[in-house]
C-alpha cells in the first residue's frame, strides 16, 4: 500500500518544548505531508514500534494517531497497518492560528534562550521564502 524505495518518515519528540509529546506526533505528521516528506499511502510505524523508538507510553502514540484519524489525516485498516489517508487534507482556520502562534513562541523562546535577537530569527526566515524580497 505505501511507496517503496523512500527513506523512512523520522519521528522525533523534544521534551523540554513544553509542546505536549502527543501533539509534536500530529504537528510532526501534518508537516510532513506538507513538505512532501508523507504522501497519502505512506504507512507509519505502528503504535508499539514507536512508543519504542522514541521511548514514550504507547497511549501518547495512540492519542495522537486517533486525533489525526478522527482529522482525517491518518486511515487504520486492521490488520495492515496505519497510513496516510489519500484524501486532501483541510486544516481549519482555528487549528493553523493555534499551529503558527505555537511554532513562533517556539523559535521566540529559543532564540531569547540562545541570546540572539528576534529581528535576526525573522530576517534568517524571510530569507527562506523563496522568491522573496529583500528589506
């Protein structure tokens, strides 16, 4: 069902981000179909080989695997496996406000954390922005 001859979706959980364990899964999940990294027929490990993989209670991984479900992101077949859903995924506005302000408290944090300054952090991601205009 998935594709062959890709490398492996790497799954990997930060304990000090403050971001709850189940919910780097689903972000880690969500963006790796945005980048490319997951497309739909992509199979992901199951709930016990990556609760031992990244060392955590296999009921975060089942948490989070059933939200993305429940989203439409992820389809269980029993027996099988778990995948990404071949269905277009739609984000509601609600949960791509509460992503972003989550990732750019995130990168604020670190960078006060690191000692540098806020205006570098925004100025190295305008750089990233392909096409993008220089200030």
């Amino acid at each position: 069902m998935g594709r062959t001859g890709r490398s492996r979706f790497q799954f990997a959980i930060d304990l000090h981000s403050g971001v709850p364990v189940y919910r780097q899964l689903i972000d880690q999940v969500r963006g790796g179909i945005a980048s490319g990294a997951l497309a739909s027929g992509d199979q992901l490990p199951t709930v016990r080989q990556l609760a031992v993989d990244l060392q955590i209670n296999p009921n975060t991984v089942m948490r989070a695997y059933r939200e993305l479900e429940l989203g439409g992101v992820l389809e269980t077949h029993q027996g099988t496996g778990t995948f990404i859903a071949h269905k277009k995924i739609e984000r509601s506005s609600a949960e791509r406000d509460r992503q972003l302000t989550q990732l750019a408290g995130e990168f604020a944090a670190r960078v006060g954390a690191a000692g540098l300054a806020l205006e570098d952090l925004i100025e190295r991601l305008r750089d990233l922005m392909p096409n993008a205009s220089r200030r």
